[in-house]
C-alpha cells in the first residue's frame, strides 16, 4: 500500500470514530492513538508511523465498540430486512 492511501485510510478512521462518537454519545478511549503524536494531517511522517496510527486506532474503535450493546430493532414494514441492528 501507498503512504498516500495509508494517510487517506488514517483519516477515514479519524472520521469513523467522530461518527461512533455522535451517535453513541460516548467518547471512544484512543490514549495510545494520541500517545502516538501523529495525525492525518502530518504528511511528512513516515509510512510506517502512519501504519502504525491506523492500526491502533482501529484497534481502539474495535475495542470500545465490543464493549457497547447493540440492539436488534424492527424495521418499519415495507422494508425488504425485517430487522436491523442498531447502536445505542
């Protein structure tokens, strides 16, 4: 993989967890992410601490989010999935 894609996927993951975020209302733990004092943004770093950001951000996310319960809801009828899984 380019650094390009990897520095595009890091800030894909930035996003996803902006977005757990708001509709859990939770703020998902990332202490060894910011330990890493790298972000999207510093493009001048190289591919690896890039690789290394993305990997434990994901991992961070992945963690917190086997934590959350996730409810099963009825879809509203004339749906063609009679059920859909929800976030708190």
């Amino acid at each position: 993989m380019q650094k390009e894609e990897l520095i595009h996927l890091h800030m894909l993951m930035i996003h996803i967890k902006k977005y757990c975020e708001s509709i859990s209302d939770n703020e998902i733990p990332s202490e060894r992410y910011k330990s890493l004092e790298i972000s999207p943004l510093h493009i001048h770093k190289e591919k690896n601490a890039h690789r290394i950001a993305l990997l434990t951000l994901s991992d961070e996310i992945v963690t917190h989010l086997h934590g959350q319960s996730i409810h099963v809801m009825n879809s509203p009828p004339g749906n063609a999935s009679t059920k859909a899984a929800a976030e708190r």
